[in-house]
C-alpha cells in the first residue's frame, strides 16, 4: 500500500527535509562506525535483489541486441545529457559534478513499476535494470571520471569499491536468498516495496536536510534542470529505441529505463565521493521526487492515450474498427 503513494511520500519527506533539516541528520551519520546510508541503500538494492529471478538474465542470450542498445542508451545518453545540461545552466561545480553522477547511475526498480504501469515489456525492463546494475561498478566511476574527472577530483576506484559494496553485493545477497530459499523471499517481497519506498524517502530526508542552504540557495535553477533532464531521458530514450526498430512496447519501456536513474544510488556517492561539495546531493535529492511524479504521469499518458495509438495492438484495433465501419 505504501509503495502506491510512493510520489506522495517522496514529495513530503522532502518537504520534511527542507523544514526540520536538523531532525533528519542521524541518516548521513554512522551507528558504530557503519554509515547509515549506505546500510539504506543496502536495504533497498537487497530488496531489489529478491525481486529478481536467474532466468531473467537468460534473455541477454535470447535477444543480446536489445539488451545492447538498451545498456549503450542508458550509459550514453544521460552522462552525456548531464554535462550538457550542467555546462548551459552554468551549474555551479556541486550540481554539476551530482547532476552527471545521476546520468551515470543504473536505472532503478521504480522503472520497473512504472514500465508495468505504462503496459511496457517488463522482463526487457527489468533485465535492462540488472545488467545496468552490473555493470555500474565500472562505468559509472569510468564515465564520471571522464566527464568531469578533469575539473573535480574524486577517487573513482573508491567510488567502484562503494558501488560493488552498496549495490552488487546486497543484490546477489537477495538473489541468493531467492534461489536458497525461496520461501523466504516469497515473504520478503510481498514487504519490500514499502520498506524501499519508506527507505528511499528517508535518504531524501536526510540529504535535503544536509544540503538545506545548497538546495535553498539553488531551488529554481535545479529543479528546472532535474525536470528538462527527466523529460528529455523519456523522449530520447523513445527516439532511440524507435530508431533501432523497437516494437511500441519495448520503445516505453527503453524510455523509462533511460529517463529514471538510480537516485538513491546517485544522492549515497555523492556524499561519500564529493563531500566537499555540499550541492552535490541535491539533484540526487530533488529527483528522487520528481520521477515518481513524472512516471506516474507517463504511465497514465501512455495508457489512456499513447498506446491506443501507437501500439501495435492499438493500431491493430483502430484498423478493425475502420473495417467493422466500412
């Protein structure tokens, strides 16, 4: 239930941030020298994990080109769209180096939700959303590094280090507790939902609060560029994927995965990776709550008006009605 009014809670626990910051500190420090964040963001990538299946993985064999495109989208053409964004809005060096940090993460399980709500191919999304995740250790310190790397310096090996901690190794936890024990996982699915949901709203909280003066100081010129990002991810990724002779539903779903990153992921690196840069949390932050808006008014779109359209099964049905009329 609470995974449904996942939009709602992220806008309020941002809210909450930016209103009581000091109550919500606890979630950038540590219990017993362990980061809390990053054991949130363990929670959610666990959670992830037992949501997923071995054989998901087995249509990388079956359909290897999709897969491809989808992967090189994803890593090209949010990095790349971040920079630009950052070096036209002149953002100053914090949101910059957030902004492209974002680009540069895996897509993440909302873009699962929203690609089952939109009526896309969620096996496509949900396999795109695993080998983006693998292969974020990698890439995503590489492309960030090679993008800004040059004007602000960060640690990408310990930046590789954290993602296989904070991401990989929770995820095959979940993977591995779903094969072992299935029963259990069956269990611990029907909760996940709502506890990442929770999770994920709490980590807002706590970076808005962290980042008070640096998202105040900055809110109209971010939020403008958080919402041109997301909506330019969704139209690229869709002319993309209609390029490459997607099918109608794999082209939503290609728009989905590129258009929604991991923020959580993003708002974690940031801080550990740019501490010295307060600002880098906020576009982290403050898309954590755009997207699940901007999803949910996607999905409603292509329901009621996109794939009646476009779909080949819509388009099927207009042909017959034309028939049935004439």
């Amino acid at each position: 239930m609470l995974a449904k009014y996942f939009g709602v809670m992220a806008v309020v626990f941002l809210v909450l941030g930016l209103v009581t910051p000091t109550s919500w500190l606890w979630i950038l420090g540590k219990v017993q020298g362990v980061s809390v964040l990053s054991v949130l963001l363990g929670v959610i990538m666990f959670g992830m994990g037992t949501t997923l299946d071995l054989k998901d993985f087995l249509v990388i064999f079956r359909r290897p080109r999709d897969i491809f495109l989808g992967a090189l989208a994803q890593y090209t053409i949010m990095p790349f769209l971040a920079f630009a964004l950052g070096t036209l809005f002149a953002l100053e060096p914090g949101l910059t180096a957030g902004l492209v940090l974002l680009g540069a993460c895996p897509g993440g399980t909302t873009s699962n939700v929203i690609t089952y709500m939109s009526k896309g191919d969620l096996a496509y999304s949900v396999t795109m959303t695993s080998v983006s995740t693998l292969l974020s250790p990698v890439l995503t310190p590489a492309l960030t590094f090679f993008l800004i790397g040059k004007e602000i310096a960060f640690d990408p090996v310990g930046m590789f280090l954290s993602i296989l901690q904070i991401v990989i190794l929770p995820v095959c936890l979940g993977l591995a507790l779903k094969y072992f024990l299935p029963k259990a996982a069956a269990v611990a699915t029907d909760y996940t939902p709502a506890v990442s949901s929770v999770t994920i709203c709490l980590i807002i909280a706590g970076v808005v609060g962290a980042s008070h003066k640096a998202i105040m100081d900055n809110l109209g010129v971010i939020l403008a560029v958080v919402v041109l990002f997301n909506t330019l991810g969704y139209v690229l990724g869709l002319g993309v994927a209609k390029l490459c002779g997607l099918s109608w539903k794999k082209a939503v779903t290609l728009s989905v995965e590129v258009g929604m990153q991991n923020s959580g992921l993003a708002t974690g690196l940031a801080k550990v990776h740019f501490a010295s840069m307060p600002a880098a949390v906020v576009p982290g932050a403050i898309f954590s709550a755009w997207f699940t808006i901007s999803g949910a008014v996607l999905a409603w779109a292509c329901v009621n008006y996109l794939n009646p359209r476009f779909s080949e099964e819509g388009t099927e049905a207009v042909n017959v009605r034309k028939l049935a009329a004439d």
